[in-house]
C-alpha cells in the first residue's frame, strides 16, 4: 500500500521495532545531532550524494569514481527513467491530495511529463505501468480520507487530511553537516509515525537498501535534532498491468548506522584522492556506465 502500513505491520512496529528501539536504543555518537564528533564527523570535504553513499549496484564503486572525479555523464537507461518518473508520479498525486484534490488525470500529468522529458525510451511500456499505480494511490489516499472523515465530524478539510495523508514526500533535506549534498529529497517521511521511507523501482531487494532510510534518518536527526529510529525500503515492481509492492520495515540500530558511516567515508575518500577502484567483477545490464567501462 506504498506508504499506508498493513495491519500487520502495524503490528509488528508496535510490538517488535518501538519496543526494541526503546529498550536497545540507539549509542549517543551514532545520532545525527552528533556530525561534529567522531565517528559521524565528515574527514573529506567532498559533498557527495545519498544514491553515491548507499548504493551498491556497482561492487567496487566505480560509478562513485566516474560521477564526481571523471564527470561521465550517466547513460538514462529504461529503468532509470521509470524510476524517475515514477517518483515524479508519487511526488505529484501526493502533492495534489494534501491539497484535497482527488479527481486528477493521470492523461494531463502523462502528456506534461512527455512533454518536459522530451523523447521517453518505452514511453508505451511505461504508460502501461504507471496508470494503475496512479489509480491505486488515488483510491487509497481517498479511503484513507473518507474514514478520517466519518471519525471526525467536526474537522475541518485541512485537519482530516493532515490525520489521513501524513507523508512528506520528496521532502528536501541538507545533508551538508554529514558531507552529502545540500539538495537531498528523502522519497517519504510519515511525519506521525516518524518513519523514513524510500522507494526502489523495479528488480530484487538487495540488503544495502536498508542504508538509504538509515541515511535520511541521520540527516534528519542532524538537521532537526529529532530522534528517527524506523526506516522502510518499498520495492515497487510492475508486471502484467500490476503494482507489486514489498516492503521491509526496521529499527534503524547502530549497526546500520556504522554501515552508512562505513560507507559513506569509503566514498568520500575516494573522490577526494581521486582513486580509480577498477572495474567491478559482474556488472549489471542496467548500470548507467556500461558504455564507458568497456
Ligand atoms: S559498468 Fe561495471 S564497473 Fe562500470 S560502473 Fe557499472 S558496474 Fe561499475
């Protein structure tokens, strides 16, 4: 249900994560608030960005490498290009709903995104995709609306769509304090539940996309000295006109957070020593690099 939990997961956040969360609890110098000491003291002055800290579709970072210190151009590959718009899709129809419109087009918003992008690979294919997400967040956000509605008469329209749409979506961040990039978009944040969400569009789970919401949860501890101790890494996988949607919800402990350290001060060091790390053993069909590394 993209961003609305099951009732199992609900669940499983108030009677597994929460507690874990308060009993285990998170050591002071892994909280974000803490970038100025060690061990979250950014060393190198290069401010690199979240996809670059915590993706490891690339084994040895090599596409770390040809961004920042070689500049090479990422080739826009289908499935990059599906997962853009796909968050151009999540960002709009949120946008528009915590506005309290519910009837849109997904034909004018498609023609403008064509129009913007200019020539779009498998534009068909994508359509084909895209539409019955479109429809499912529409009758989601509305239901989600109608039952705030039915429980508080007395609300006003803002109200009930603040209890019944609490997602800041493609909400911008400052990652600077930690060494990223000033121009961060976090894909969710539920601001009642304080989860940090982040998408993925197409293919398997992989056990480094725990870093991404790991990452956002520090940024945003940095940035508004508030506790962020749940992530949720969304796979959204389109086949046969279908939205297939997996989920995987978790406490965000210390040792995450030293994976991302670990990681980010990886990257860091080589863009700032200008390090090739070679070419990684298995590249992926879908690397943006594929071109320029062979
Ligand atoms: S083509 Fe291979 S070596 Fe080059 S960036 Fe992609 S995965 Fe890494």
């Amino acid at each position: 249900m993209v961003f609305y939990l099951s009732a199992q997961e609900q669940k499983y956040l108030v009677n597994r994560i929460l507690p874990t969360a308060r009993e285990v609890g998170i050591s002071p110098e892994l909280r974000g608030w803490n970038w100025w000491k060690e061990p979250l003291k950014p060393y190198q002055p290069a401010q690199i960005s979240m996809f670059s800290v915590c993706g490891k579709f690339c084994s040895t970072g090599r596409d770390v490498y040809l961004t920042y210190v070689e500049r090479k151009p990422p080739k826009r590959t289908y499935e990059i290009m599906l997962g853009a718009i796909t968050h151009n899709l999540l960002e709009y129809v949120f946008e528009e709903v915590r506005r309290g419109k519910f009837e849109l087009s997904f034909e004018d918003w498609w023609r403008n995104e064509l129009a913007r992008r200019g020539q779009v690979e498998g534009a068909q294919q994508m359509e084909g995709c895209l539409r019955p997400l479109w429809d499912y967040l529409l009758t989601q956000t509305k239901s989600a609306y109608l039952e705030a509605k039915s429980s508080h008469p007395f609300a006003t329209d803002s109200q009930l769509l603040a209890v019944a749409v609490p997602f800041l979506v493609e909400h911008k961040l400052d990652g600077s304090l930690l060494g990223l990039s000033g121009t961060l978009s976090v894909d969710c944040y539920d601001y009642l539940r304080h989860i940090i969400f982040d998408v993925k569009v197409g293919g398997e789970r992989r056990d480094f996309y725990r870093l991404y919401p790991t990452g956002y949860a520090l940024v945003f501890e940095s940035m508004y000295e508030v506790p962020v101790d749940v992530g949720c890494s969304i796979v959204l996988n389109f086949r046969d006109g279908k939205v297939q949607i997996s989920r995987d919800l978790f406490f965000i402990g210390d040792d995450l957070r030293s994976w991302w350290i670990e990681e980010r001060d990886r990257k860091q060091e080589m863009v700032a020593q200008k390090k090739d790390p070679g070419r990684a053993q298995n590249c992926p069909p879908s690397c943006m690099f594929l071109e320029v590394c062979s």
